[in-house]
C-alpha cells in the first residue's frame, strides 16, 4: 500500500508544482516588429529578460507579489530602444490567469498574457 501511495504522490506532484508557477507570454511590438518571450515564475519572485540586437534592444522584469486573493499582483518594468526612440514603463497590474493585459508605452507596447 505504501509503493502505492509512493507512485501516486510522485505522479502527482509535478501537477501541483505547476499550479504554484505562473507562465507569461510577452509580445513587445515597436513600429512593425514584434519580439516574443516568456517567463515563468513562482509565488513572490521575479523573472528578467534582456536581448539586444543590432535594430533593437529590449529589457523586462517581472515580479509576482502576493495579493491575498487569488488574482496576481505583477510589477511590471520594461523598456525598448528601437529607431531612436528610447521607452521605459513601470506599472503595477493585478491579473488572471488565462486573460491578458497592454501597457502602452507610446510607440512600443508590451501584451502580457498571464497563463
């Protein structure tokens, strides 16, 4: 009964580890490019990506931060330097899993989709 018990736990527990961990898609569009990213991150932590290339260069960081409730507080810091231009936007958003949100920043935006 105990190998049983054993089996189950071990394959049950990558479902609930998934449930603990919060999956960002992230389309950042400037002008006519759009670049792709994501992100996965768990209770109370924050995740970065940066990429620079010879057009554009890109910086995201987000944090997820109890809310007390079961929708999600992200901190949202990003910018972009693309064409001359050169974007930088904090915000605070409280989300849903399975919704998205655009924080515009001119002329660049960042879509988040929270999964």
């Amino acid at each position: 009964m105990l190998k049983v018990i054993s089996i189950l736990a071990i394959l049950v527990a990558p479902a609930f580890a998934d449930d603990k961990t919060t999956k960002l898609g992230l389309t950042l569009t400037s002008g006519k490019d759009q670049r792709h990213y994501t992100l996965q991150l768990a209770d109370d932590a924050c995740g970065s990506i940066s990429s620079q290339g010879p057009e554009a260069s890109d910086e995201i960081k987000i944090c997820q931060r109890p809310d007390g409730s079961t929708d999600l507080r992200l901190e949202v810091e990003w910018s972009t330097h693309h064409d001359g231009h050169h974007i930088k936007n904090r915000s605070t958003v409280i989300a849903s899993r399975g919704k998205s949100f655009e924080l515009d920043g001119g002329s660049a935006k960042l879509n988040v989709s929270v999964q």
